[in-house]
C-alpha cells in the first residue's frame, strides 16, 4: 500500500482530473508517478514464507497441543513453552503495545477487534471509473451488519499478478489488487448508500503476520456472524444489467433457471452453452480452493451471482449433485460441499477435517491447514491448533502430523512416511506432502488395520511351503524351510490378551495396560525426534529376500510380496525363519543389524515398525512399517499342540520389572501360617512358635542371603571340613547364619558333614511335637531323620511321633534328648520353593541392587515409572528357548524415532 501525497499533507481534498488521475488540491499531490512505480516493480501477491529451518536446529513450537521438548546433553529432558510465539500472540483490548503501523491501517488490531471495508455508491461518472473504499475498525460486539465476501485471489485464470489500483480513505492511498478482486468489488459496489464488506485482502493487514495469523484464526466468527456470503465465481460467469436487478432462485433450482444463452459482458458477444448444473459449476477452479470450504459452511447464507441472476443458500437448501456421476460426495471434487450453510462439520479429529478438505489446494501449503481451522468449532480450545504465519512450511507440516500421531493417535500415517528415503524434512517419520498426490494419498489410508492375520498367515503358509514355487521365488533352496520338528508351522503375535483361565502359560499383566504407546510421548523441538513407547520384538540378521507375491489375501492392501529374513539369534537353530509382508521393497530398503520394534494400539493388529540404529545410538530411522510376522515354529505356549497355523499374545514377550515387583511385593505380604514350606525347614513347633504371627517380609533377608549362595550351595556335595561337627558360629554361610539364628540355641544348631543337626532335650522335644498339632506335623515335604541314644538313623514319620507322644504315657520313653538331621539339598531346595519365583533370578541380575540393604528398600519402595519400560530376565523355559532361538527381546521403553 502506498501513499502518494507530499509529506505534509495534513487535509488531503482528493479529485480527478483531467487526465483521469487522482490529485490533492490541498498539497498539490499526483498518484500518477505512484502509479507508474508501482505498474513497474508490482508488489508480491503473497507475503513471503519463512524458509525451512536447518536439520538439528528446527526449533519447532507449533502447535501448542503438541507436547515438545528439548533434550540437554547430559539426557535431560526440558519441555518447552509453546503457549506463546511473538507472531501468533493477540493483542489485548486496552494493551499499550502494538506490534507495528501502517499509514492506512494503523496499528496492529487488538484481539476483539476487526477493519470492514466501506463501498460507497458513486456520484458521478468520474469517480465510477475508480474504486475507492474506506477502512472502518469496530468491535466484536459493537458493529454493524455485514456482508463477507468468498472468492480465490486469482480467479479462473489462476492470475494472481497485483495490476489494479484500489484506493482506501481519505488520502486514497494505493492497494494493488487481483484483476478478479478488483471485479468483484466493482460488481459489489452499491447503486446507492453505502454497503459494508468484509474481504481478506483489504481487511486484514496482510504483511503483518501477526494480526494475519490472529484474524485467520477468527475469521470463523467473521463468516459465521455476517448477514450473507457473496459467493464470487468471476466476472466471466456474472452480467450485470444497470438498469434491472438480478432475479433471485434457491441454487436447488440452478439446473433449470439459467437459459441456453449467455451475453459475455466483458467480450459483448452471445455464446451458446449448455446449461449450467451444480456438477459443471463444481468443476471451476473457485471449489478447489481450500479458503472457500469454511467460508461457505460457516456461513448463514450463500448468494451466488450467476448471469443475471442471483442464486441463494442458507442451512435448509437440500444440495444435490445436480448433473454427477458420481456415487457419492467423497468421489466429487468437492466432498465438502454437501454441507453448505450448515454452520459446522462434525468431524471426530483434526485429521478428519483436513481429510474432508484434502483435494483443495492453496497457493500457501501452509494454508492447507490454517484454512479450514475455522470450522475446528467443537472442540475444546486447549486441543485447538491456531494459525501462527510466523513458522516455515516445514515447521507447520512436522507439527501437524505430530498433533495427530500423539494427540489423535493416528498412527496410521507411520504407514506413509517418508521412511529412510530422503524427504523435505528429514524426519523419517514424517509422511511426504508437498505434492498435491502425496498430499492426497496420505488421507486414503484406511481407518483400520488388516485385522485377518489368519488369513495372511494362510496365504502365507501355502506360498512358503508350495513345492512347485520353489526354485523360482527364493534366493537359497525351498528346502532350508523344512526341518524337523517344525516344518509347516507358523506363529504369529496379537495384541488379543488371552483369559488367564485359558492360559497355558501364566501371565499377570500387559505392559500397555499402564504405559500406552503414546502415553508420555514427545516431539525434540531440535531435531524433531518422535519418542513413542514400542516394544523391542528383534533384530533382522540378513538382507530379506523375496518369496513372492500374495494373492487372495484381503487382509493386505494389493501388491504385498511376503520376505523371509533370519533373525539375529541367541542361539543358533536351524528353520529361524521369520516371514514379513510389506508393500515396501525390503529387500532394497532393509538392512543386516536394523531392528523390528512392536506398536500395540490395544484395540487393533499389532504395528510392526522397521527402524535403524542411527550413529549416535540414542536414535532410529523408521525403514518400513509392515503388519503380521510370521515366526516358522511352534506355539511355546502349548507345545504339545502346535496347529499348522497359531498365535500367541504379545503379552508373553512384555514382561516388565514392575510386573515382577508387584508379584514379590504380594507374595512378602502373605502370612506363614499357610506357608507349607515354613513348616517343611522348621521341624515340629518350631515354625509356628517362631513365625506363625509373621508375613514373608521377616524371612526376607533369609531368602536374600539364599539368593546370593544358592549356586554354590546346591553345586556341593560334601560339606567343607571347617564346618564339619561346628556348632553354629562366624565360619558358617550367610544362609546357614540366618537361618540358624531363628532357632533357640537350646537346640543346639549345626552342620556335620552334608547335614543340618538339630538336638532336643527329651522334654522340648515332646512339647515341640505336641504343640505342633497333627495337622502341622502331617506334612512331610522333607525327609528329616531322628536318632536315638546306641541305634542308627531312621526316617522321622512326624504324624506316627505326635500319636505316640499323645496316646502313650511319656514315662515309657527314656531318651534324655532326641537328634534330627536333614540333608543340604533338601534344605536349601525350600528355601527356593519359599521365595517368591521371580526374586532369585531378579537377585542374580542386578536390576534391584548391589547390597541386600539395597534390595530390601527396592522392594519396599515399589515399582517406580521405570520399571514399566524395564524388562524382566525371567521367562518360562519354554518362552526362554522360544526368544533365543530368535533373539527375542521384549522390552518396551521410548524409542527416539528422527
């Protein structure tokens, strides 16, 4: 916008002479130097886009609904305020501050403010060969009636080229506008009076990016609150008679109301024409713009200036698709359509509404997003992306597929990102958009999964193990996939979480029951990292290799080949094959040493994510997203019935530490007093006198010290001379100590030779074997041995030596003192059935401490947020061969996708 008059120009009086150019009588000012400037070096249509930030330096803070962080060196993660930028930020009603000026539009507008433009009607024939409008400033709750205007900048001709003055207030300061604006503004102006507009070019500022992106962000209130939308399809389709006004029908009546014959203002010729119908009119280039879709649902009523009449709309007109062949809206180029005047668009997400608007183009990419945010109307603000112009297209895109992937949980666009081929952004994860096609494709993805995996797994099967496809399909000989034991048989996983009563092998709980794959998931405002809770399934040893393609399978998208790869396994098996399907070629893509992890969306098929380690080792690159692994081999979890075709549940590979925690920290808080293990190592009343009051947690640093020794205790089997005939002292084992140290010395504990000793006074040994009671004496779970004074060791029959100490007179027993023994083996063998299962091993990694006083406040304390992402070294032997036969890891932690 430029002025013209001389600097001190204090009382412009503005006319036309006779060169039919405006002059200033009161400074003596032409606009025709200007004018001539301006036609020279015409202004930008567009402001300009910041260009895209640098890798590693992105930046990135839109939108707000996306949780950023930024990661120090040392691993500390800061998040980031994106409450606020400079540039998107409204200024207050009453604020002093203004973010900038401009001589026609004054200062920047505050956030309940907004300009209409003034069309007065002409008073001569001088000034009709002008345009020229005023600029008004009002609040949201004090204005007049209005009328917003819906059209594209360049009209049919796609000219956007800034060639036509138009001039604003009383200094008639100069605005270059599009040929077709400038017709439309013509065609709008009053016959008399005034008529107040609303039009994005003139009322928004638009090379202020604040007050551009603050009012693109309300202008669903602005369409929404007007009287009328004038819907402006080019001065090519429009005549207008000055002596008559346009006749006025519903646009339902469209197809029969416009004649055969239409006069071209602009060219004063008669052309004949078919007439016109909604699908030929949708077929212009006005309804491929993404602006015109919240204009005109938004708005209360449409008027459509056709020939010489008007067509009118409001939110009871029934819109046919007059003239199309199409079966549905979604198959015509403007689905959005159907929802004319209604006001909103009842989507579920964000990434519905953009998918609604997909097919639309815009000459700002940026704009394919910001231009249909107003219609974003039910939903609660917080989860609303607002429009901020200050960012580069990079920046708007990055965060647009993160809002949807963490906050819409639409991991489905893993499906079509750019991966490890080079992309705009570099970001793998990242879908390619800048295409209109690769745009469109990304909203064509399906909404569910392929849910058959059986049926894949079929089609597989019979693919894998047709001898006639042999020779032809494979890298190596089909018969590398027959081995004994498992030949013909394939397992797959599911996200399914069997019933623990069907379950043959015991499990406690899913690890996504408490962490879900997105929960607590962030974007690195640096580099742009997606850290996303995935479950570690493997590591790919060779290059896949193509079996072939799959056919009848409608359980995968059309053009799936199925691969075959050799896991990076533990131990070395023969038939460690893993099958995969993809529509990727892996066998070009993928890599010895990349890694499969597992996303489990809980409600849907396992997601299988193909990444690569990157240099720095914190980071992965996504290769391939692929459903359904096939695994050639049995069910491990019921290996004596392996059907050709099996599945197992993913929640057998997941166990996590806190999963064990729990399953300790339960076990402690049981009472011994229906531990029949207790009574097994504590002979006679000695348990129940001890510890019948008590939970596990007393006998916990027993079972530490246990935990410890164990190795060496169960390997020996001669007792080491210096403990040989030693009562109970410093020499002996933290085990045998602790242990010892329960029982009252009266009883005279120690070790000879490869036994445990007790011996018992007469009169201790009766009460100990009468108090016990002959429910407690009945168990004999260990073999304890008694000996008498001058006779040999004999099996002590607990329950026969209650009867006869209660049914007999204890004077026909002469024995001062009884002895018991029993042998390490059987001792130390309780001591490991008493533990909870998973502590012993627990105990042996590390994971809970270094020192028993360590451990012992672990599992005090609880699991912590950690533990969840920690995996459990413990597995029943059958799921153990099962992952090193594959090299199957299971753990499940944030994995830092670039």
């Amino acid at each position: 916008m430029s002025r013209w008059h001389n600097g001190s120009c204090s009382s412009p009086e503005v006319y036309i002479n006779g060169d039919s150019t405006p002059c200033c009588r009161g400074c003596g000012g032409s606009a025709q130097t200007m004018l001539k400037v301006m036609e020279q070096t015409p202004p930008s249509s567009f402001p300009r886009t910041p260009p895209d930030e640098p890798a590693g330096n992105l930046n990135l803070k839109w939108p707000s609904t996306v949780p950023y962080v930024q990661t120090r060196p040392v691993g500390m993660i800061v998040p980031v305020n994106t409450s606020t930028t400079s540039a998107s930020t409204d200024i207050e009603p009453g604020s002093q501050t203004t973010i900038s000026t401009s001589p026609t539009y004054g200062e920047t507008l505050t956030s309940d403010q907004f300009r209409l433009a003034c069309l007065s009607a002409v008073d001569n024939e001088h000034t009709a060969l002008f345009l020229h409008l005023n600029l008004e400033v009002y609040q949201d709750h004090n204005c007049p009636d209005y009328e917003a205007t819906s059209y594209t900048w360049g009209g049919e001709d796609d000219d956007s080229s800034l060639c036509h003055p138009i001039y604003i207030g009383t200094y008639w300061d100069i605005l270059l506008q599009t040929k077709n604006c400038w017709a439309m503004l013509k065609y709008l102006r009053p016959r008399r009076g005034i008529r107040m507009i609303w039009i994005d070019a003139l009322c928004i500022n638009q090379k202020n990016a604040a007050e551009r992106g603050s009012k693109v962000a309300k202008m669903s209130q602005i369409y929404s609150q007007c009287s009328q939308v004038v819907l402006w399809l080019g001065s090519d389709l429009v005549l207008q008679d000055p002596g008559n006004y346009p006749r006025r029908y519903r646009l339902s009546g469209l197809g029969d109301s416009v004649p055969a014959h239409f006069h071209n203002q602009e060219d004063g010729y008669v052309s004949p024409q078919r007439k016109l119908n909604l699908a030929k009119l949708l077929e212009r280039r006005y309804f491929s713009r993404i602006w015109v879709i919240q204009e005109l649902i938004l708005a209360p009523r449409i008027l459509i200036p056709i020939r010489d009449l008007n067509f009118w709309a409001d939110g009871t007109t029934v819109v046919n698709r007059q003239g199309s062949v199409a079966r549905s809206w979604m198959e015509t180029k403007a689905p959005w359509f159907q929802h004319l005047a209604k006001g909103a668009l009842r989507t579920s997400d964000f990434f519905e509404l953009i998918a609604l608007a997909s097919k639309s183009r815009a000459t700002d990419d940026r704009d394919k997003l910001f231009g249909v945010l107003g219609l974003y109307t039910d939903k609660r603000e917080e989860i609303i992306p607002r429009p901020d112009y200050s960012h580069s297209c990079q920046h708007v895109f990055i965060g647009f597929f993160a809002h949807c992937i963490i906050n819409e949980h639409r991991y489905q666009l893993l499906s079509v990102a750019a991966g490890i081929k080079e992309s705009h952004s570099g970001l793998s994860w990242v879908p390619e958009w800048k295409s209109q096609s690769s745009w469109e494709q990304i909203f064509q993805i399906p909404d569910k999964e392929y849910e058959d995996a059986e049926g894949f797994a079929e089609a597989a099967h019979s693919l894998v193990y047709t001898t006639s496809h042999y020779n032809h399909r494979l890298a190596w000989n089909g018969d590398r996939f027959d081995g004994a034991g498992d030949i013909k048989r394939l397992l797959y996983l599911t996200h399914e979480v069997p019933e623990k009563r069907e379950a043959k092998i015991p499990y406690r709980h899913s690890v996504f029951k408490t962490h879900f794959w997105f929960r607590d998931a962030f974007i690195d405002t640096d580099t742009g990292a997606m850290s996303l809770n995935l479950t570690r399934l493997l590591s790919i040893q060779t290059t896949p290799s193509a079996v072939g393609l799959i056919r009848c399978s409608p359980s995968l998208p059309p053009g799936s080949y199925l691969y075959a790869f050799e896991p990076k396994a533990i131990t070395k098996a023969m038939n460690s094959y893993v099958f995969i399907a993809s529509t990727f070629k892996l066998d070009e893509l993928v890599e010895p040493n990349d890694e499969i992890f597992i996303l489990n969306p809980e409600t849907s098929p396992l997601i299988y994510l193909i990444l690569r380690p990157t240099a720095d080792s914190r980071h992965s690159r996504l290769v391939a997203y692929c459903p359904f692994p096939l695994f050639q081999a049995h069910n491990p979890i019921d290996p004596t019935f392996s059907p050709i075709i099996s599945k197992m549940g993913i929640v057998y590979i997941q166990r996590d530490l806190a999963e064990d925690l729990i399953l300790i920290s339960k076990a402690l808080d049981q009472s011994l007093q229906s531990n029949i293990f207790l009574r097994y190592i504590y002979p006679g009343s000695l348990g129940k006198e001890l510890l019948w009051d008590s939970k596990l947690w007393s006998l916990l640093p027993l079972l530490l010290a246990f935990a410890r020794e164990r190795d060496q205790m169960l390997k020996r089997k001669v007792t080491p001379p210096q403990y040989v005939d030693q009562p109970y002292g410093a020499d002996y084992p933290m085990t045998i100590k602790l242990y010892f140290g329960m029982i009252p010395q009266q009883f005279r504990p120690q070790v000879v030779d490869d036994f445990v000793k007790f011996t018992f006074p007469g009169d201790e040994w009766k009460t100990s074997m009468i108090n016990a009671g002959k429910d407690f004496s009945s168990f004999s779970g260990v073999v304890w041995e008694r000996h008498k004074a001058g006779s040999t060791w004999t099996k002590l029959d607990t329950m026969a030596e209650h009867d006869m100490l209660t049914e007999f007179s204890w004077k026909n027993r002469k024995e001062k003192e009884f002895t018991i023994r029993c042998t390490f083996e059987e001792i130390y063998k309780q001591f490991e059935s008493l533990a909870p299962t998973p502590l012993l091993e627990l105990y042996g990694s590390g994971l809970l401490g270094v020192s028993d006083g360590e451990v012992e406040a672990r599992l005090g304390a609880g699991p912590v947020n950690e533990d969840y992402f920690t995996p459990s070294p413990v597995r029943h032997v059958a799921l153990q061969e099962f992952g090193t036969r594959y090299g199957v890891d299971g753990r499940t932690y944030q994995v830092h996708i670039l």
